[in-house]
C-alpha cells in the first residue's frame, strides 16, 4: 500500500503542474471541450503507465518474496531433519494440546459423527457390529445407512448439520461413496476407509499387468508374476522366470503367502503391513492363519527370515508407488484425501528364494484360500479390522483446530527459523496433521510393522526411478523435503526401538536367569480371567435379540422354515478361555440341526489352566434360544387345487420318481367316487402327502394346516376313544427301540388314557401299569444304548430277553404285542433273532409290529454321524428289505421311512434331525368340556389341521374326535408332532384292525 500511494502521489502532482499549464494555454488557443478532453486523455495515458509499471515491475517482486519464503521453509526443514527429538518433542507437546482441546470439545458437547454405510451388510452383521462398537468405544456417534444417498449427514454435510468425521464403505456402498463424497474437497480431518486412486489403479480390467504395460514405467523391473496378466483364475505356476534375485533349491519352498496392508497416504506414501497373514507351503493344500515373522522365523531361520520380510516389505512398496503415481492425474495435485485409509490383500510367491514375486492384489482384505472362509476368514478379518481401526482413530473424540495457542514457542523456547506457522513448525495444516498421524502410528504400532517408508535413509534404485520419471513426485521444495522428514523421523524411531529392543531382551534374559528356580507354573498365566465372548459367529447370520454385547447372557433369534442347520462359532474375549458348547467336553465350533419350534443352545466359558485340572471350570454360561418357524402357509377361502408329493425336492431319495408338488388325477373330496372306501389292509401301503394349493407349481400358496397322509386307494380308520379303550382293553404292549419308538409309546398312551401324567427320556426300561384306568400293560427298553462302549452294550437278544421278563406274565396271542424299531439301526438280522427269542419263549402267536427305518443323521452335523444322499438312498433300499423280511415272518409293518421322506424337513428338538414328535408340558385349569376342548384346539402345532379328504390321516383328528380325546380330564404331558401323530395313528389302526372291521 505504501509503494501504490507513492506511486499515486508522484502521478497526481504532475498531473496538476500539466494542468496548469494547460490552463494558461486555455484562454489562447482551445475551447472548453476540448481542454477537457485533453484531461481525460492525459489522466488515461497515466494511468495506464502506472498499471504498465506495476506488471513489469511486480513478477520479480513475486519471485523474491516466493523465494525468501521457501528458502525460509527450506532452511526449517533443514534445521529440522538435523535435530528430529526437537522435532519430535514438539509433535508431541502439539499432540498434547490437541487432545485437552478436542476433551474440552466433548464436555462442551460437541458431537463427533462417524458415517457406516453397510451396503449389501444387515445391521446385525457382526462386521457391521465391530464398526459400530470401536467407533463408540473412540467417542463418535455412529450413523447407520445402508448407501450414502440415504445418509442425512451425507446429504446435508454443507447446510448446517452434524459434521461427520469418519466415514467407513462396507461391500456393496462403494460406488455410492464414490458418486457422493467429494474426496478432493474433504476437511482435513475427515476420514474414508477407500483412497480412490488406489480402488482405481488396482481394480480396473488389467490388474497388475498395467504396471508392466504402462510406458511410463518402462525398465523398470517390479516383481510382478506374469500370470497376474492372465485370468484372475489363472492357476499360480512356477515363477522361476521372474527375476528374483539368486536361486537356490535349498531354500524351503514357501509357495504362497497373503500379507494385509494398511495404507495411510498416498502423497507422501505411508504403508503398514499387518502381523498376520495367510501361508500355504507346498505340503499343504489349503492355507491357513499365521503370525508372519515367527512363521518365516521356523521356515528359514533367523537371518533369511529377515531377509525375507524385508523383501516383501520392498516389493509391495515399489508396487504402492508405482500406483500411486501412475494414477495420480495433473489436475488432482494435492487433493488426496488427507487422512483416508485403504486396507489392502497381496498374495506373494516364494519359489526358491527369498525375493518373492505379487501375483495378486486386491483393495480389500481377502481369505479365498482358506480352508473355512466363512468362519476362520470372517474372523480373522474382523481382527484386522479392529486392529487397523484403533491403530487409525486416537483415543479420543473432537477435531481440535491446529492454530498454535497463544504460546507458539517450544519447550526450549526457541522457534525454528524464527518461523510462526503451527508451534513454529512453519508447516502447512495438512503436513502437520499427516506428521501427528505418522508420529502416533510409529509410537504404538500395535500388530502393525513399517512397510513404506522403509527405515533406511537410503533411496532404492527402483525409488529414484520412479522419481526421475515423475518429477511431480519430487514436487520441488517442500514436498521433496516433507518426504525426507518422514524419513528421518522413521530412522529416529526405528534406532530408538531396536536400542529398546536389544535393552528388553538383555533384562529378560538376566531376569529368567535370576528367576530360573521360580515354582510358578506356565499355566498360572493361562488363566481365563475375563470369561466373555467378544462375538457371536453364525452361519446363516442370526440377528439376535437383544444385539449382541459381551455383558448379555441370553439371546433369542428367529430362523425361517427352509433353515434346518446352524453352524456356531464364539469367540472368547481372551485366548486363555475355552468355548465348549452343551457341555463342558462339547465342541468349540458345531453345526447344528435346527428343529421347528424353540431349541435351546449354551455356550460355555471354561478355565482350563493348570489351577484347575483336572476338570475344567464353567465360568460363564450363554444361551442361545432359537425359534425356527414352520412352513409358510396360506389359508384356503375360495377355489383351490389338490397337489400332492412323495419326496421333496431338496432330498431326491428314489431318483426314478418325481419330487414336489403334482396335481393329484382327480377330486378327493368326501363322497365323491373316487375317494376310497375300504381300509387298509397293511401299515405299509404306499401313500403320499396331499395339501390344497392355489397352484402346484408353487408350495408358498398351500394351506399346510390341512396337509394330510393318503395311503393309495384305502384309508386308515380313526378309532374315537371308547373303539380305542376298548381294543386295548387287557392287552400288554411291549416296545423296543429308540427314542422313536417311545415317541409312539407315549402317544398311544394319551390317546388311550386321554392324558399322559407321566413321561421322562429313559435310556433304559420303562413300565406302565396305569394305562387304560389299569386294564392296559405298557412296558419300554431303549435299544440300542450308544453311548456304551461297544464291549459293554447289551446285545439286541439280551435286550429283548429282559423286556419279556420284565412284562411276565405273557399270553402267547395277539392280546400281546411287540413294537419293534427305531431310526435306522433296525436290520433283517434283528427280525430272525426277534422270531428266535419268541418261539423260545413260547410267544410265536403275538402280534408284533415292526416301525421301519426313519428319516434322520442326514445333515452335517459335527459330533455325529451323517449320510450322504447316497447314504440315504441306500437307506431306503435297506427299509425295502426289512418290509420284505417283516411280511415274510407275518409281522406287521408300519412304513415310517416313506411317511418321513418327504416332510424330512419338519424334524423336532435332537441333534439326529430324526425326532419328529416332541413332549411338552400342558398346564390346563379346571374348566368345562367344551372349554377343554377349544384349548385342545388351539394347542396344534403349526402346519397341521384337519382332513379335508375322509380318506387319510390329517395332522390332526377331527373336531368330534378332539371332543373325545379329551375326555373328563386335560393333559399334564402332550405328545405333539404333526408326522409322528401319522404313523403313530397307523400303529393304533393297526392294534385294532379287528374293532375296525378289516
């Protein structure tokens, strides 16, 4: 200002001496017009001069000031790189005030927002969970959305709202946080878990192959594996053609190994590389998890395991680079987001050496080869998530601003270069915030190592490269020096660690030697001393209610119809706890069979150290209760079709015959011609299920309520109570078998007592007296008892031997009956020694009753065993011939397997999936008939209802028979199963053939 007004004073003081003059000439030789147009043409012309003078004069001006100030910054970054503990110490005092700033922002209310977009993630996905838990416990208050579309601080970030400070893009919203997030205009401190130009240089259709195309980077030499050229499928093969370094067969061949990356900028480049990673040596046909440097330590030793990492460290980071500037545009100079973050997956190859080569890259993390990606990877990921996430965001919430306080000066006193930028550092806000960040990271590195810039001052040939080829890189003046500050504070660091390191290890060694005679045990260290999950796998996903938290015991989660298998996985809190499910020698991962209605799952927390042996200790306990819904139906109001079906498609037992809904040939309504009108004359005749439908071509549109037996061209009379009571009237019935065959016991017992007043799992023998008001014998033997040793098991012959003694006095006729059978263990060898038994114990007259095979054990459930379909298949060729055997002997067959078979979905509570009845307590006040009866009613279980065909079983009897089932008194026990009331029906239609007419 004071040149410009000297300028103006020196032209308007000859602008008077001319007008005076002009002002003498005025009277003699011009008009008035035109001595005002002369004025004007003279202040113009200098005016113009003026303006000429400054633009000549003021570029070198320019110049010289630009000059003096980088010169100034250039002889701070000097001063800085020769003295990097004064530097140090004062990013730390810097650090210090920006946290009593940012704490006193909190208590003053401020609210820091954290953005997750979820994408194709539900909110109760554990990744999601993770997110949202770190993000709180840091003091942010999370905003969920599933795009950033739908986000309100998202869309009004501009307009007066709460500012968000991290913004995190799960799979399936990155395009979205792409087409709205504004990278090159985000606030300094704002962070994104993507850095745009890295998605965009390892994620288009050439991979890495670009690098080794891009005429840029033309001789330079990155270890790249040709095959990451080719499909990404393309099988990994020998990469001896690559440069890598001297080859050496000795070398144990490493194979692959996949290393996670955390890059924390772009420009300067920063990268960490994580302790884990996934390895699979030549031996090894999977991968699996492992620490890297103990890894590499046990493979090649202590000197070429070094080399090794130091190698792959190297590798990545020319790659990093090379990216970084390849895809760096002119026009988006120095508009990286500052403080974003990309977590990134390379797969290496050793391949008799210690220089690997990249075959593959992604901007994600990656567990493809493991052998359980679901679980194992899932898990493994959210570790590093965690880790990359509490190494990333500081301890505290609030954005403090990085103006210096009132006192701008050092611990010392001094500034550098007399400088007054932030604590007289004289750097720019965004170089200051990236120092803080890098020195924070460098101090607690947590599970992280170095991975760019390496420690060493020196530049690589590939580094210098890279620079001659991208000058921008240098970005004369302070960026360069910026760049060779990070340098030299990593140096610093690195010498102080080592020197600490060589420190650690000489006190730990003198103090193992003082302490070498100690009595502790290793296991008083293993000691579970925080007895809690830190989450839940599932497979499927569960979402639980409430969500989960390590500090709640009892979840309750709902699953639909179609899910019959739970796969669990907790994962404690601390290593030194054990999971073990159900009880306390149960597995830590199982899958489960999911049954309809509630089921009950505990997880147990246990303390196996030393201390506690020789049995562990259950030091917490979580519940699981799982509700599995039954099969979706739509009730019947107006027209609709008769469908029926054999098997399901999802299990094709016999491949020769259709599977799923068919319309059934003709109406199957009650009195209607073709609705059959004679009994069966066997429990074994073929049948199938029949269900109204609004069309066969789709199972969601059947009324399943009305779902129903029908046996082909006959039916199965329904005895009502007083037909039942009476043909059972002085009988003795006898049941061997598993807990199948008592589910029949226990359901013949209600029918006939109209109640069930006692019932219990026994493993063992069971005798009933009270049945049928006294005038009915029930006895039971659980066969055969698995859990024995083989040696010890009671043979079938025995088994039945002690039944028979046990229910004496006998009558040899059909006034005693023998119900053999269970799920799968019944054989035609069982039948020969069942006729032997009898015909020595004078019983050859009985009736017996031979229950078939079941479905069952045919899902993948750990603990147990489990059939394949063609397992199954065989399964019922096998039921085949017990049938065969059964009617040879002249016994009678109840042909559950083809009952099962196609509703092998609707198992109850039982790891076996085989339990299609189960026994649930009634609680029933004192009231009237019909009031019993409305209750009896409305207890069905889901998916069943009456018949509306006169020619089967329904899943349930009639209303008139309901009114005689329930008697004068209502039910302490109720066996309820809509598949077992089925053949268990077929079984008391079969007792009482005679009562039936047949």
């Amino acid at each position: 200002m004071v040149c410009l007004y000297s300028s103006a004073s020196k032209v308007g003081s000859e602008a008077v001496m001319f007008l005076r003059g002009l002002w003498t000439l005025r009277r003699r030789y011009c008009s008035g017009r035109l001595l005002l147009l002369g004025v004007a043409v003279c202040l113009f012309y200098q005016t113009l001069m003026v303006a000429r003078s400054r633009l000549k004069g003021d570029p070198p001006a320019a110049d010289e000031r630009n000059k003096s100030t980088m010169t100034e910054a250039l002889e701070v970054f000097d001063e800085l790189l020769q003295d990097p503990a004064r530097l140090i110490s004062t990013l730390e005092a810097l650090e210090r005030d920006r946290y009593v700033k940012g704490s006193n922002q909190n208590r003053a209310g401020r609210v820091t927002q954290a953005v997750v977009l979820t994408g194709q993630h539900v909110a109760a996905d554990t990744e999601v969970q993770l997110f949202q838990r770190i993000l709180e416990q840091r003091g942010y208050e999370v905003s969920l959305s599933r795009y950033a579309e739908t986000n309100t601080a998202l869309r009004h970030d501009n307009g007066g709202s709460v500012e968000w400070s991290v913004l995190v893009c799960l799979s399936g919203s990155e395009k979205s946080c792409l087409r709205r997030v504004s990278f090159s205009h985000l606030q300094p401190h704002q962070r994104v878990n993507m850095i745009p130009g890295l998605v965009g240089a390892f994620s288009d259709v050439d991979g890495l192959c670009r690098f080794q195309t891009d005429s840029r980077l033309a001789g330079l030499a990155l270890h790249i594996n040709p095959s990451a050229c080719g499909s990404p499928r393309t099988k990994l093969g020998d990469v001896r053609d690559v440069a890598q370094g001297d080859w050496n067969p000795a070398i144990p061949t490493l194979n692959l190994v996949t290393v996670y990356v955390l890059v924390t900028s772009v420009t300067p480049l920063t990268a960490f590389l994580h302790h884990t990673g996934l390895v699979r040596t030549s031996e090894d046909t999977d991968s699996h998890t492992t620490q890297l440097k103990p890894f590499l330590l046990q493979q090649l030793g202590p000197v070429a395991s070094h080399e090794a990492l130091d190698h792959v460290k190297e590798v990545i980071g020319q790659v990093l680079m090379a990216a970084a500037l390849t895809n760096e545009e002119p026009s988006s100079r120095h508009r990286w987001c500052l403080l974003c973050f990309q977590l990134m997956t390379f797969t290496l190859q050793f391949s008799g050496s210690l220089l690997p080569v990249i075959v593959k890259a992604e901007t994600d993390l990656h567990f493809d080869g493991l052998r359980d990606p679901g679980f194992d990877g899932q898990i493994t990921k959210e570790f590093i998530l965690e880790d990359a996430l509490l190494f990333l965001l500081p301890a505290h919430s609030g954005q403090a601003s990085l103006k210096s306080p009132s006192h701008t000066e050092t611990d010392d006193g001094q500034r550098y270069g007399g400088c007054g930028g932030t604590y007289g550092l004289c750097l720019p806000e965004h170089q200051t915030l990236l120092l803080l960040q890098f020195l924070r990271q460098l101090r607690t590195p947590g599970p992280f190592d170095l991975l760019y810039p390496a420690a060493s001052p020196e530049r690589s040939p590939i580094q210098d490269f890279l620079f001659r080829s991208f000058p921008r890189a240098e970005e004369s003046g302070s960026g360069r020096h910026f760049s060779a500050l990070l340098d030299r504070v990593c140096s610093h660091y690195t010498e102080q660690r080592n020197q600490t390191y060589r420190t650690n290890e000489a006190e730990t060694q003198t103090g193992w030697d003082q302490h070498s005679g100690s009595q502790d045990l290793p296991g008083d260290r293993e000691r579970c001393v925080d007895p809690h999950l830190r989450q839940l796998y599932t497979d499927p996903p569960l979402t639980l209610s409430p969500p989960f938290s390590p500090w709640v015991k009892d979840y309750r989660a709902e699953v639909p119809f179609d899910v019959v298998t739970l796969r669990l996985r907790p994962e404690p809190i601390s290593p030194a706890c054990h999971i073990h499910l159900d009880e306390h020698r149960g597995p830590r991962t199982a899958n489960y069979p999911v049954g309809l209605g509630n089921s009950i799952i505990n997880i147990l927390v246990t303390d196996e150290s030393a201390a506690t042996e020789p049995e562990p200790v259950v030091m917490t306990i979580y519940t699981l209760h799982m509700y599995r819904e039954s099969r979706p139906s739509l009730p019947m109001f107006g027209e609709h079709v008769m469908c029926g079906f054999v098997q399901d498609c999802g299990l094709v037992v016999q491949p020769d015959q259709p599977c799923g809904l068919e319309p059934l040939p003709g109406p199957l309504s009650p009195g209607e011609p073709q609705a059959p009108t004679r009994p069966c004359t066997s429990g074994d005749v073929p049948g199938r299920w029949v269900v109204p439908c609004l069309s066969c071509a789709d199972n969601r549109t059947c009324d399943w309520r009305e779902v129903a037996w029908q046996p082909e061209g006959c039916y199965h009379p329904l005895l009502d109570l007083p037909q039942l009571q009476d043909c059972m009237m002085y009988r003795k019935v006898m049941f061997i078998g598993d807990s199948t065959n008592r589910g029949m016991m226990y359901f013949l017992m209600e029918r006939v007592n109209s109640s069930l007043e006692d019932w219990g799992k026994a493993h063992d023998s069971l005798i009933y007296r009270n049945v049928n008001q006294g005038h009915t014998h029930v006895s039971y033997s659980y066969y055969p008892q698995f859990w024995l040793e083989q040696s010890h098991r009671p043979t079938f012959q025995r088994a039945l031997e002690q039944l028979i003694l046990r229910s004496r006095p006998l009558e040899n006729s059909r006034q005693t009956v023998l119900v053999a059978g269970g799920v799968q263990w019944l054989n035609t060898n069982h039948l020969r020694i069942m006729r032997e038994v009898l015909e020595r114990e004078g019983l050859q007259d009985i009736m017996v009753v031979v229950k078939s095979l079941g479905m069952g054990f045919h899902l993948p459930v750990d603990g147990i065993r489990s059939l394949s379909l063609r397992g199954v298949q065989e399964l019922y060729r096998e039921n085949s011939n017990i049938i065969t055997a059964a009617k040879h002997y002249g016994y009678e067959v109840i042909d559950t397997f083809s009952v099962t078979m196609g509703r092998y979905k609707e198992f109850l509570q039982g790891r076996c999936a085989c339990h299609f009845h189960e026994v649930e307590k009634l609680s029933f006040s004192k009231a009237p008939l019909h009031r019993k009866m409305k209750l009896l009613q409305h207890g069905e279980e889901p998916g069943t209802g009456t018949s509306g065909t006169g020619t089967g079983y329904s899943d349930q009897p009639t209303l008139q028979h309901q009114d005689q089932w329930a008697g004068s008194n209502s039910s302490t026990y109720h066996v309820r199963g809509a598949v077992n009331q089925v053949y268990s029906q077929i079984l008391l239609s079969r007792l009482c053939v005679r009562d039936t007419g047949n």
